[in-house]
C-alpha cells in the first residue's frame, strides 16, 4: 500500500554489508562490556521516516574502563500481583569512571522485576474513549532474529488495545503460526488462512477473519501452508503489494493492524513493511541484541525508498528484560544510547507468565490480567497511543 509522506533519502547500500561485528563475543554476561566500535554519535536512527544515516551493525558502543552505567535503583517490586506497577525503561545512566572494582550486583527480589526509571511510573494517560472505528493504522511486528518476543508483542498489545475499545486485527504472517496457536486457534483445521488470502483471488479477508476469545481483537490466522507463499508469489505483478492490497477491505473497521512477522526478512516480511504504516522491533536485552539490527534498518529503508514511502519505525520495544542482571540492565542502557527517543519507555520483563500464555492460548491481559506483564503491554498501549 502505497502511502504519502517524506521518504527517506539515501545512506542505504545494495552492495554487501559492512563488516559488521557478526562474529561471535567474548562470553562474559555480567562484567562490563569491553569497548566496541559503535555507530558515532549523530548516526541514531529517527523514527517516522525521517532522513536517517546508516547505522552499523556493532554490537555495542565503546565502553569506558568504567563499571556499568549505574542505574538509579527504584524500591524493590512487591512480589504480589495485585497491583504491578507499569514496566518503565531506565534511561541511560552517565558513566562515571570511579573504582576499577566491579560494582556489586543490585540485590533484587526474585521474580518479577520492575525495570529502573527515571520517568515517572504511569507517564502515559489513559486513551480516550473511540467512538467510531477505522481506519487502521498498520503496525508490523518485525526482527529477523528469532524468539525475541515479536509474536508475544503482537498478542499482548493486539489484547491491550482491545482492551482500551480499539478494534484490533492481528495477522499471523508466519508460517510457524505461533500468534494463532498463542490465541489458542488450530489453525490447521481452518479452510481458509492468510495463505489463502495471499494467493488466491476466491479468498477474501472477510472470509478468512475469525473473531477470537478477547473483545475486539479479530485475527486473520496462519499455518504452515503459508511458508508456500513465497514461491507461488513470484510470478505476480507487484507481488510486494500482496497483503496490502488484501488488507485494504478491512482497514477501516479497525483502529489497530498489527502484522505478526516471521524471523527473516524475505518475501512475506516485504509484504508487511510494504503493507504498514509503521514498525515495531522488538529487541531481547541480551548480549547480541543489537547484531541484525542494521540490516534490519536498511531493509526498512529500501522498504521505505521503493515501495512504501511513508513507512516509519515506529518504535523498538525491550524484552526478556530481568532487572536482576547487571548484563540485561547494560544491554538496555546500551540500546537507549544506541536509539535513543526510539526506544519506548516501556520495557518488558522476563517472566515465565509468558510461555505460560502460550500453552493457554490466551493473552497475558485475560490469563493473568493482574501481572507485571499484563501491566507493561497495557502500559505499551497507551505509550503506542501517546504518540
Ligand atoms: N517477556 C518474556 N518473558 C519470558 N518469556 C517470554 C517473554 N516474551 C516472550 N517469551 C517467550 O519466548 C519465546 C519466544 O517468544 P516469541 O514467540 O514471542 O518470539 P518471536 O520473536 O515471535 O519468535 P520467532 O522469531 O520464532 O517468531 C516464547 O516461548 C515466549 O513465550
Ligand atoms: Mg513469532
């Protein structure tokens, strides 16, 4: 789907990639990280299709001879769940290069953790009440690394924001079919899925939606069929405009897309870039967070100079954040210096809640609607609708 807006000149290269840092790091999660070459300062990435300078893939800035950013320590999370504060991002903390000693550990309470801030806990207003739907602002899910939280993210938003009285379609744009089987649909015994819809004129979206157990919150669903996709799309006139064009029926009954990507950046993912408004990268807080990042950035670019001009990042969400390591609070102190203002302030901790869902086949907001996860997507919500 073609979209007005400032397209974003230039700083993307065809040709090989860099020599970026793909080769493997030192093992030493919790001690500070050595120096590496990162992008210099002035090459951050800026969202909503603003001009942008090609980022390296370096892992990591360079890091002083200095212990970890010292994070400014909130009071330690209560335990119980009745009533989680909303997950917060800790914003970069400055180096002070004080004793070599490496700082001891922040003591923290075992299970869910409350992420460090600055800002103010609940800094994002409730939504206003939407009295009239559509149309639909299309987010895609998107990182070619595998397991970093995209299809959780695309449930627990999708969820959240149907909570709020959005209407929601999520789609399940991978073959794996992991966001149907988290909304605890088989999609194997559908007649018809998003492969249908893709490559076949008898399909419509109407006939391949299906509402699921969460008000408001539709899914077009997936199966491995999908993974055929890619081949039997070849011979199509401008095949990248696929699930935008299938999409487009439906858009204006809902206020929120969001595209379930599958870990590559091949044909399937073109099509959710060329299909969206914008894209959210979910990022782990380990050690290799931050590799394929900018081949990630590039191909948003070429996205964005070729197909979909109006293509933005609409923002990079930590995940599989545990406060109680000083290597997952660097990697996240890392990644805000890296992005800065890109990075919501929103971070999602790691708890084992999540897989939990999985096996329930429901969103975290309905399993355990009083949990630390529950509290940070619906924080996400309402940051995403901040914006
Ligand atoms: N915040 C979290 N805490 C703990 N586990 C999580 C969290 N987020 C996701 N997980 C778990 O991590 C695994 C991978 O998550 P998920 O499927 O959302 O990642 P993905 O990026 O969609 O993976 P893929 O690239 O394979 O599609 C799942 O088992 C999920 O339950
Ligand atoms: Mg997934």
């Amino acid at each position: 789907m073609a979209r007005a807006g400032a397209g974003a000149p230039g700083g993307h290269a065809d040709g090989p990639l860099p020599r970026h840092a793909d080769r493997p790091l030192p093992r030493h999660a919790d001690r500070p990280l050595p120096g590496r070459t990162m992008p210099a300062p002035g090459r951050t990435i800026t969202a909503r299709g603003a001009p942008r300078a090609p980022v390296r893939d370096a892992p990591f800035p360079p890091v002083r001879d200095a212990p970890p950013p010292p994070v400014r320590r909130a009071a330690p999370a209560p335990l119980a769940r009745a009533a989680p504060a909303p997950a917060t991002r800790a914003a970069p903390a400055p180096v002070r290069p004080t004793a070599s000693a490496r700082p001891t550990p922040t003591p923290a309470p075992r299970g869910e953790q409350r992420a460090r801030s600055t800002r103010p806990v609940g800094a994002f207003p409730d939504p206003p009440p939407v009295r009239s739907h559509g149309p639909a602002r299309v987010l895609a899910v998107c990182n070619q690394k595998g397991g970093v939280g995209k299809t959780t993210t695309a449930i627990n938003l999708g969820a959240a924001l149907a909570e709020t009285g959005r209407r929601v379609l999520l789609v399940d744009l991978d073959p794996q079919g992991a966001l149907s089987v988290g909304l605890g649909i088989n999609a194997m015994e559908l007649e018809r899925t998003v492969y249908d819809l893709m490559t076949s004129r008898d399909a419509g979206v109407h006939d391949v939606r299906i509402s699921t157990e969460v008000a408001g919150l539709d899914l077009l669903p997936a199966n491995i069929d999908l993974s055929a996709a890619d081949v039997e799309l070849v011979g199509e006139v401008a095949r990248e405009h696929t699930l935008a064009r299938v999409l487009a029926p439906v858009l204006p009954e809902y206020d929120q897309v969001l595209i379930d990507c599958q870990p590559s950046l091949g044909p399937l993912t073109v099509n959710a870039l060329t299909a969206a408004h914008g894209v959210l990268v979910p990022l782990e807080c380990e050690y290799f967070a931050l590799r394929g990042v900018a081949l990630l950035m590039q191909t948003i670019e070429k996205v964005r100079e070729r197909l979909n001009p109006g293509l933005a990042v609409e923002g990079i969400l930590a995940t599989l954040y545990d406060g109680r390591t000083v290597h997952s609070r660097e990697v996240l102190a890392r990644v805000v210096e890296t992005f800065g203002d890109q990075v919501f302030a929103t971070v999602v901790q790691r708890t084992v809640r999540f897989p939990e869902t999985t096996v329930a086949g429901e969103p975290i907001t309905t399993y355990d609607s009083a949990s630390g996860g529950a509290a940070a997507y619906r924080q996400l919500a309402r940051e995403l609708l901040a914006r």
